[in-house]
C-alpha cells in the first residue's frame, strides 16, 4: 500500500494568536468610539452650521425693526436706515457694488443679501438691483424662487450646487431666508458648505491620528505581554522535546513568572525529578532482568535436550512397527482403490460394449441408406440425361418453327406488293375496278396482319429459344452436379464398409476386456478383505508404543513451550534494556 505524504500544516504561534486577538479587541473598540464620534461631531457641526444663519439673519430682522423704531421716531428717514442696514449686512456701496463686511463670518465665500418678493436685488455684494427670479442651477433648480418661497413661509433652508468663486467647480450651497415685518424685505444668508467642513476635517484627522497612536501604543503592548507569555511556553516546550529524545541530564525550568506559567514550570520541575527517578530504576532493573532471563533459558535448554533424547528412544522403539502398520494400510489402501479403479474400467467397458455395438448398427444402417442414396441418383442421372436430349429436341423443334415464320413473312411480304399492284390497276380501270380495289385494301390489311403475326411469332420463338439455351446450359450443370454426387456417394459408402469392419472388430475386444476386468474386480476385492484384516492386528500392537510415544512427545512439548516462554522473556527483557538505556542520566 502506497502512504501518501500529508500535508504538513503551518504552525500559528501562541505568541501570534495573542497578538492577533489583542489587536482586534483593541481595535473593534477604538475603531468603533472613533466612527461613532465622528458621525455626531459632523451632525452636530450640521446643526451649528444652520443655527448660525438662522440667527445672523434673524439678528438683521431684528436690527430692520431698532432701525424702522428710529424712523418712526424722526430720526433718520426710512432710505437712510434701510442704506444703513445695507452696509451693516455687506458694506458700503462702491460703483455697483458692495464689498462683503469682513466682521461678519459666514464663511469663506459667505454673505447677506435681501430680495423682495418679485426677486428683485435690494442689496448684493455684484448684482444689486437686478431681478434674478428666473435664476437657475445647471441642473434646472429655481433657487431664488425657492428662497423667496421659504422666506415668505416663514422661513427655511434651501440646499443647491453652485460653481465655486472663480472656478467652474460647483459645491453644495445653503442658504437661510426669512421675511422681515418691516419694509418688505427677505433678508438671506448663504455659503458653501465646504466652508464650514474645515472643522470637521480637523476632528476627523485628529479622531484618525489618534486611533493610529492607540493603535501604535496597544501593539508595543500586546507584544511585550504576548512576549511574556509565549516565552516561557516556549522554553517548557523545548525542554519537553528534550525529555521526549530522552535526555534526562539537565533541565533548564526556571521561569520568573508568578502566575500560572510559574506553576506549570514548577509541575515541569517535579516531573523531570520523577521521571529521572523512574529511569533509573528501569534501567537497574532491566539489566537484573536480562541476566535472570538468560540464566533461565540456559537452564531450560539442558532440560529440553534430556526429554528430547528420551523422545528420541522411544520414538526408535515404536517407529518399526508404525512403519509396518503403514505399509499395511497403504497396501490396503491400494488395492482398494485399484478394485475401484477395476470396476470403474468394468463399467467402463461395458458401456463401451454397448456404444460400439450400437455404433455398429448405426454403420449398418447408414450403409443400407447410402446403397438406396446411390440407386437413387443413378435414376437421377438417367433423369437428367433424358431431360437434356429433350431440350435439345425442342431447340431444334423451335429452329423449323422459325424458318417457316420467316416463310410466312415473305409471302406476307409478296401478298402486300401483289395488294399494291391490285390498287394501281384498280385505279387505273376507274369506276369499273373500285370493287376490285376494295378486295385488294382487304387482301393488303390480311397481308399486314399476318406480317405482324409472323414478328410477334418470330420474337416468341427466339425468346423461346433463349430459354431453351438457358434450360440446356442448366441440365448441362445439373448433370455435372449429379455425376459428382454419385461418385461421392460412392467414396462414402466404401469409406462407411471401412468403418463398419473396424467397428465390428472393436466391438469384439471391447467384449473381451469388460469380462477380463470383471475377474479381476473379484480378485482385488478378495486381496483387500485380507489386508485389511492384517492392518486391525497390526494397529493393536502399535497401540502401546504409540501411548508411550505420545507421553514423551507431550513432555518435550510442554518444555518447548517453557524454552519458548523463556526466549520471550528474554526477548523483551533486552527490549526494555534497550529502551532503558535511552534515557541519559
């Protein structure tokens, strides 16, 4: 049987389980915290994000009513306090435009602008005074209509992309609108979330460094403790192959852990003392062992050779007439089989005898048959000979029966050229020839008639001709086939007489050998009954010395046995001084 070589695995260190296990439950956590916190920090800077124009434009709500309480008072017109609140919310305007108050923060790219309901500009940093209802996001969105709409209903966010400053890049945009009671305004306040994910880009980048560094931090960690436990596992373990070899001389166990790595080597340490201990005593053991073993054998092989030669003496004594005992049985045994193999011949020549004398008639009758088989082809032969002259009578019957067709269709021939000269003739006499003219149409269509008669005749007679020339070629064949026939019929009968001679003489002998074997079936049986007579008185006295032989042979026996008991107990007591002396003390 073919063993086919295993795969051998590769081996995961206790040490590299530990490390990997640690990692993951500090990770899983710390990973977890991090996304967790960053997800809140992003909603939370969302909501800010909204607070902060919620208020800013709410606070310019506020600002339009100090300012409409100054114009109810008289104290500034209603223009200088709706340009005043322009420049508090953008700045002063220069040309057509404003520039964006750097004290207000809404980001980056952040700023105010108020709208009426219409969408016309009341204040923008580029475009005041345009109407920009129709305003549009590439995409479709009518953003300022939707902020006018939010503003009106109270107020609302309105989300949309829009290309950056200076760049064809769009990002998304919020916007806070919301009416002011006074003047009519929709005051908005906008900017580029990108603006506001400055922070959150700071927290992510810190929640990530952080993470790295726990992460740093846990790995010197978990190797320093995976270290601390997968030494001393390691050094037990060598030590542990050291004592598998045998090396039982030194043992390096110390461990400096007080846990249960410490105990485990403690246990090691008691273990090595007891297996030392315990190798020593096998091995004293085993050589005192080896040498009663062999003195024992020694003994039991002196008395092994004594109960064999008394086995021998009395064997000698019985072996002679054991040896006559057998002779008897085998020469009785002998004869016994040859009387059966004598009846077994007897039996077997009469059967034969009556085969053979069957066989004979069967020759007889076969010769009887193909005597009557010969007669009956020469009949045949006779047959066909008459057949063939008659086929040829009736070719040369069918030769006449054609010249006188071709006869017949010369006279037709002459009768039709006679008909046409009655015709001319007819014509010529005129009315006094039309009833000979009419006899020579007659005679002409007789004439055609028998033309015609004469052709299917004629092509009977040579399709009857080629059948008789096929008939002819046929019994010619037939001819030839029953000559061969005949004269093998004739070789067989000779041959069946030949064997029907050589049958009759076998039958004889046959005959002869059945009533010799049958004498000497009751001779053989007669010398058997004697034989075995002589074996019974021969196996009496044969009894004693074979009683005592037995007694001898069951003696050497059981003493072999002992010797081979002995020879075990040598066996393995070399055994387990071999695997005594691998330890090394």
């Amino acid at each position: 049987m073919v063993m086919v070589p295993t795969k051998k695995k590769k081996k995961v260190t206790i040490r590299f389980k530990l490390l990997l296990v640690s990692l993951l439950l500090l990770m899983t956590p710390v990973l977890t915290l991090g996304i967790i916190s960053y997800q809140v920090t992003y909603k939370e800077t969302d909501r800010l994000i909204r607070k902060n124009l919620t208020n800013s434009v709410r606070m310019a709500i506020e600002m339009t009513a100090s300012l409409e309480q100054q114009v109810k008072e008289g104290t500034i017109t209603n223009d200088e306090a709706q340009e005043h609140m322009k420049q508090l919310l953008l700045g002063p305007k220069q040309g057509d435009k404003r520039e964006i108050n750097s004290y207000l923060d809404l980001g980056e790219s952040g700023y105010f602008y108020v709208l009426d309901k219409t969408g016309d500009l009341l204040a923008h940093p580029q475009m005041e005074g345009q109407n920009i209802a129709e305003k549009q996001t590439s995409d479709g969105f009518f953003y300022i209509k939707d902020v006018i709409e939010k503003g009106l209903s109270g107020g609302g966010f309105t989300f949309y992309d829009w290309p950056l400053p200076g760049s064809t890049k769009e990002a998304e945009k919020i916007v806070y609108a919301e009416a002011s009671p006074n003047w009519g305004w929709i005051i908005a306040a906008g900017s580029y979330m990108q603006d506001y994910n400055t922070g959150q880009k700071n927290i992510r980048d810190t929640i990530i460094i952080t993470l790295i560094c726990c992460w740093v931090a846990g790995s010197v960690l978990m190797t320093l403790f995976a270290r601390h436990i997968s030494m001393p596992v390691r050094k037990l373990a060598g030590q542990a192959k050291l004592f598998s070899t045998g090396d039982l001389r030194t043992a390096d166990l110390h461990v400096g852990n007080k846990d249960e790595l410490g105990d485990l080597a403690a246990s090691f340490q008691e273990m090595y003392g007891s297996l030392r201990n315990l190798a020593s005593g096998l091995l004293k053991g085993s050589d005192s062992l080896a040498v009663s073993a062999r003195e024992l054998s020694g003994a039991i092989e002196q008395t092994t050779q004594a109960t064999d030669h008394i086995a021998e003496s009395v064997q000698e004594s019985a072996s002679s007439s054991e040896v006559q005992a057998r002779s008897i049985r085998e020469s009785s045994k002998a004869m016994e089989e040859m009387a059966t193999g004598i009846q077994r011949v007897a039996a077997t020549s009469a059967a034969a005898f009556e085969s053979s004398a069957m066989t004979l008639e069967e020759a007889r009758q076969g010769s009887l048959l193909l005597a009557q088989s010969s007669e009956q082809m020469a009949s045949v032969n006779i047959t066909v000979d008459e057949l063939a002259a008659m086929v040829t009578k009736l070719g040369e019957r069918s030769q006449q029966i054609g010249e006188i067709v071709e006869v017949i269709t010369d006279l037709s021939t002459q009768t039709n050229l006679l008909s046409l000269n009655a015709s001319i003739e007819a014509a010529r006499a005129g009315e006094h020839g039309k009833g000979f003219a009419v006899v020579a149409g007659e005679v002409k269509k007789l004439a055609e008639r028998s033309r015609e008669s004469a052709e299917q005749v004629a092509e009977l007679i040579q399709t009857i001709q080629a059948d008789i020339g096929h008939a002819g070629a046929a019994m010619e064949k037939g001819e030839h086939e029953v000559r061969e026939g005949t004269r093998s019929i004739q070789l067989t009968s000779e041959a069946l007489t030949r064997i029907l001679d050589a049958t009759r003489s076998v039958v004889d002998q046959v005959q002869e050998s059945s009533a010799a074997a049958q004498q000497m079936s009751a001779s053989s049986q007669e010398i058997a009954a004697s034989l075995q007579e002589i074996d019974r008185l021969s196996e009496k006295s044969n009894d004693l010395a074979q009683s005592i032989s037995a007694s001898a042979e069951e003696q050497l026996a059981s003493m072999e046995e002992l010797g081979a008991s002995a020879e075990t107990l040598s066996d393995m007591s070399k055994e387990m001084q071999a695997l005594a002396h691998r330890f090394k003390l």
